[in-house]
C-alpha cells in the first residue's frame, strides 16, 4: 500500500465506492491494522535520496510499490470488497513521481493508482539539506511530507511525517538510508445496519519508518530501488529521468 490509498476521480465523487467497505462486524483492532497498512501504503515518498537540486534541477519518474497484506484475516476481509487490486497478497501500485529543485531544497509531489480500483493517493515531500557532500563526505537531509486520501466516501486517511536521510555517492551509484517516524489520523463509517445508527471507527498514531536503498544513474535513465520497514516491509522501484 505504499501508494495504497488515494483520492477517487472527481467524476466517481456521486458514484457509489465499493472497494472500501468496512463490514458491521469488524473490530476496534482489526480496523487499527488496516489503517496502519494503508497509512504505510499513501505515505508520500518520492523513492530517491534526500538532497537539494539546483533550481534548474528536476526528475519526473514511475514508480512500483508493494506492501504485502493478508487477504484471509479479518483486518482485510472486513474491509474491502475487491481482491482484484492484490497480486501474490501485495498490494502493487503504479506512482508518478515529479521533483523540482529549489536550489536550497527540493520540492517533489506524487500521484498514485490503484489498478482495478478509483482507489487514488495524492501527495507532497520536501527535502531540506542540512550538509552538502563531498568527495569524503555524505550529504544529510530531512525529508517531510505529506499525503491524503480522497474521494472514499467511508474511510477518510492522511498522513505526515519526517525522516533523516544519509546517502553517499560513489561514481553512478548512491546508496542511502532514512530513519524516521510517520503520523497517521484514520476515521471509517461502517456499512449502516438497518434501522441502526451510523458508527464510525477512528485511529490515529506514530509509527518508525526504516528505509535503506539504492540510486543507480545511467546515461538517460536514473534507476532507484528501496526497502522501507514500517507495519510491514515494502519494496519500491523506480525509473526516472531528470538531473
């Protein structure tokens, strides 16, 4: 879910959703999951090392996340309705990706998709430097960002956090790695009971964000692949082009 959740098309917001739908029987805790698995799936990462770019700098690339979910327990099964969006238990979502420099910073903003589904994300992050790097040294940034879902009717999502981040360059390749902590505020309305009132379940939280990954610079293309360990470990890949 790494891009897991996202705003639903403007043209579906008088449409029924359906792939979001939380069943009556669902618990306080199994709720809590799901939330975390999505918080940890919208958060808005642009998949690249923290730095700043020149103001001539920028980078516009695709991403593929996977966060791994079981379908079978009652976090899942009690909260959606459409299994078409999983392969192999992962939830794999397409992201498109722009950078811009700032020249003290870099700004990046982020779009994503859930194939099968209107199931969208939008999102911010901004890298701060806090030293350049050199020949011997690596360059250290702070990285913030945000994220929404919209467009899901019942389920409303938003995350924000921040993470420090050290990367090395050595010739074409960039290794990096970030630690951080992640904040998340998640409210779902159950489906209505007959005759019954509405109820709505809530959960707000931190969680640690670990990432460790890889920025290899080719000719044209710029390749990136990274590991995040929060509520459970996701993978990304990303191509892009840019300087």
């Amino acid at each position: 879910m790494a891009a897991l959740f996202a705003a639903a098309p403007l043209q579906a917001q008088n449409e029924t959703d359906t792939d979001i739908a939380f069943d009556p029987a669902i618990t306080q805790e199994e709720f809590e999951q799901f939330a975390r698995l999505a918080a940890q799936g919208i958060y808005a990462t642009p998949v690249e090392p923290a730095r700043a770019r020149g103001l001539l700098g920028f980078d516009i690339g695709v991403v593929a996340t996977a966060v791994p979910v079981d379908t079978n327990a009652g976090y899942w099964t009690r909260s959606t309705t459409n299994d078409d969006f999983t392969i192999s238990d992962h939830v794999v979502v397409p992201r498109l990706t722009v950078s811009k420099g700032l020249s003290f910073g870099t700004i990046s903003a982020m779009y994503s998709r859930v194939p099968d589904t209107d199931i969208q994300v939008l999102g911010a992050a901004y890298d701060m430097p806090l030293t350049n790097g050199g020949i011997a040294s690596p360059t250290i940034a702070l990285r913030g960002a945000y994220s929404q879902l919209r467009g899901i009717d019942n389920f409303d999502l938003t995350t924000y956090g921040v993470e420090l981040f050290i990367s090395k360059g050595f010739g074409p390749i960039t290794p990096y790695a970030a630690a951080g902590y992640a904040r998340h505020n998640a409210e779902g309305i159950l489906d209505a009971i007959p005759d019954g009132p509405e109820i709505r379940l809530s959960d707000e939280g931190n969680m640690q964000r670990y990432t460790v990954g890889v920025k290899v610079s080719l000719f044209i293309p710029k390749l990136v692949v990274e590991a995040t360990q929060g509520e459970e470990r996701s993978y990304a890949a990303k191509i892009s082009l840019g300087f």
